[in-house]
C-alpha cells in the first residue's frame, strides 16, 4: 500500500447530495482506470463519503 499526502483544493456543490473535489496531485501517484482509492480527511471530521 502507497500512501500520499494531498491538499484539498475546492470543493463544488454539483446537485443535491453530489459533489466535486479537487486535490493536488501528488508527486509520484498514478491512476488506472477502474482503480479505487481510500481517502482521508485529515483534521476535521466529516460527513462525507467518498466512491471514488
């Protein structure tokens, strides 16, 4: 398992319930597609919930 830090960016309201997050892109992290990934906020709890 990898593990890299990130910076939450923006986050943008889409719809009820939808929203888009935007990060910066870690050095060294790639994607493939049909990955998934686990994500963590780091000092705030929150209600989100993430499928990405």
């Amino acid at each position: 398992m990898q593990i890299y830090w990130t910076t939450l960016v923006d986050v943008i309201d889409e719809a009820t319930d939808t929203k888009t997050f935007y990060l910066d892109l870690p050095e060294g992290f790639t994607w493939e597609e049909g990955a998934h990934t686990h994500l963590v906020l780091e000092g705030k709890i929150s209600s989100y919930i993430f499928d990405v």
